[in-house]
C-alpha cells in the first residue's frame, strides 16, 4: 500500500477539551507523496496554545513514541499494525494524560 502519488495526506488527532488551554494538544500525522512501508511518518504535536510541545510520550498505534521539540516519526509499518489500537494519549511530566481521537475538519 502506498499512498498516491503527488499527494500529501494529514491525519489530524485532538485531545479531548480541557478547560485549560495548555493541557489541550492536537496531532498532524502526515503521510508522504508515495511513502511505502518502509517509510517514516511525520508527527507533529503543539499544545491547545499552538506551541510545539517540548517533551512528552504519546500512545499511538499500540506504541509509545517519544516527543521533543513537536516533533516524532513513525514507521509507516508500525502505523500498520497498530491503526486498529484504539488508544491514543498524550503524557506529560508533571500534568495528568490527557486523551485524543480523530477529528475531521
């Protein structure tokens, strides 16, 4: 399965809505024109804020992917196996998990 060519998919994911802003997160998972299983995907994170989030641990895909700077990739065959893992969390020192799902814009 690739994806097509001359096209760039993004997954958009969101925390679920805290009253406090910097506990809220959103997720750009972004799938590369052609990318193939033996690609990486792009993770973006930012706080409800729109500031990157500096360090966290994201439960994704049945993975626990490590987040500095906003940044993580993923293995295009690790989102294979894990896309039916219906946990997904954002973890933070110091501030409670905070879940998330799919949004559609």
């Amino acid at each position: 399965m690739k994806t097509p060519p001359g096209k760039t998919i993004t997954m958009t994911f969101v925390s679920h809505q805290m009253r406090d802003k910097k506990l809220r997160w959103a997720m750009n998972l972004t799938f590369p024109e052609g990318i193939g299983e033996d690609g990486f995907l792009a993770i973006q994170v930012e706080d409800g804020e729109g500031v990157p989030v500096k360090s966290a641990t994201l439960e994704f895909a049945g993975k626990a992917i490590k987040i500095k700077d906003g940044c993580a990739k993923l293995a295009y065959s690790e989102f294979i196996k894990g896309k039916h893992e219906k946990a997904l969390w954002l973890k933070r020192r110091g501030m409670e998990p905070i879940p998330g799902a799919l949004t559609f814009a």
